[in-house]
C-alpha cells in the first residue's frame, strides 16, 4: 500500500508459545540471579564480624547458598569470602551467577526481536561482569563491588522491561516469571530467616527483601516478627 493508505493497527497477533516460554525463563532466571546476589551480599556485609551471633547468620546464609546449589555442599565450611567468590564464579552449579545468567542471555537471544537494544546490552553487559575472572585470593571489597554493580545492571534490565516494552501477551508472560520466581525466593527468605531465634536474622530478611526504609518509615524500633 501507498504510504498514506496503510492502515493503523494496535496489535502485534498471537503470541508463539516458544516466544512466551523464553520471556517466562528470562525472567525467572534474572530474577533468581538478584537473589542470589541479595544472598551473596548480604554474607559479606557480615564476613567481618567477629561476634557470635553475627558468625551464626553467615553460616545460615552459606547453608542456604549451598541448599540452592550455588556453592558445593562441602564449601559453607570455608571462609565466607571463598563462598561468596564460589556464588559468583563456579561453572558447574545450575544455582551459581555464570549458569543463571548464561541462561537467561540464552533464552532471551531466541527472542531478541522482543527486546530494546538497551535491554539486551544489559544482559550483555552482566554476562561480562559475572564471566570477568576476581583476583585472587578475593576480597570483601572486591566482591561487595561486583555484586552492587550486578544488581544495578539487573535494576536496570527490569526498569526496562518495565518501562519500555509494549505491555501486551509477552510482557504478562515476563512479568508472570519474576513475580512467581520472587515469590518462591521471599518465601525461601521467610523461611530461614522469620522463624529462627538468630539475633539479626530479620535484619537479613529485611535486606534481602530489599524492605529497610518501609520498616523504618512505619516502626521506629529495632526488627520484630511480627512488623517484618
């Protein structure tokens, strides 16, 4: 048709099932790797402590780390530093940074036409963050470096989406896998974290749920269960 003869149209057609099973996994696994992340900052904020109830919380956080097949079993018992390095560089576990997010850069390059330019340089950029070697032997600051920058890539990938993608069919699906993905991960968080006698075990779920200022805005006083 003549330029001035083509019709307006409002929708994109039907969604292809593989397409929606790609934004599905994308999402899921973007949301599992800030998770992990959460997880992996949260044990080196506290690595340093040296009290006792601080060196309790960090073995809980290793366990839970290794229960999600981001570290080998037998590491938790290491220092939390080599555990937080393991979180973020093994090949070898499905749970660990570099398989979560080859996997959604993999997903998400089946459906690159439904991604901005902007976005899929975000996954790009975090699949070179995470696959960059740390010096060894790690440190804190290193690592604490590497995680904030990963979240801020992530932060950035879900503004996106958010922001920037036509909210039809595939945008439900994407949003249908980070809301169920952080769903399972805030229950996993509760889990651990809710129902313990840990002292600043809620002040971890807080952090990991990313809730701080909403707890501090609406109760002036230190974490209990029932407000957090």
């Amino acid at each position: 048709p003549a330029p001035d003869r083509i019709t307006i149209s409002r929708a994109t057609g039907a969604l292809p099932s593989r397409a929606a099973s790609n934004l599905f996994w994308v999402a899921r696994y973007v949301e599992r790797a800030e998770a992990t992340l959460r997880l992996v900052r949260a044990l080196v904020t506290r690595a340093g402590d040296s009290d006792e109830a601080a060196t309790r919380v960090v073995a809980r956080i290793c366990e839970l780390l290794g229960e999600w097949e981001a570290v080998p079993t037998d590491l938790p018992n290491a220092k939390p530093v080599f555990v937080a390095a393991a979180a973020l560089q093994n090949r070898d576990l499905d749970g660990a940074m570099p398989y979560l997010v080859a996997a959604a850069r993999s997903a998400a390059s089946v459906i690159r036409d439904r991604f901005s330019p902007d976005a899929w340089r975000a996954l790009t950029d975090l699949s070179e963050l995470i696959n960059a070697p740390i010096d060894l032997p790690p440190t804190e600051s290193a690592i604490f470096e590497r995680v904030n920058r990963a979240l801020r890539i992530i932060a950035s990938f879900s503004g996106l989406a958010q922001e920037n993608m036509s909210q039809l069919a595939g945008w439900r699906f994407l949003e249908l896998g980070r809301r169920i993905e952080r769903a399972i991960a805030t229950c996993r968080f509760v889990d651990q974290f809710a129902f313990t006698k840990l002292d600043g075990a809620l002040d971890v779920l807080l952090e990991l749920a990313d809730s701080q200022i909403t707890y501090r805005l609406r109760y002036v006083m230190v974490a209990a269960r029932a407000p957090v």
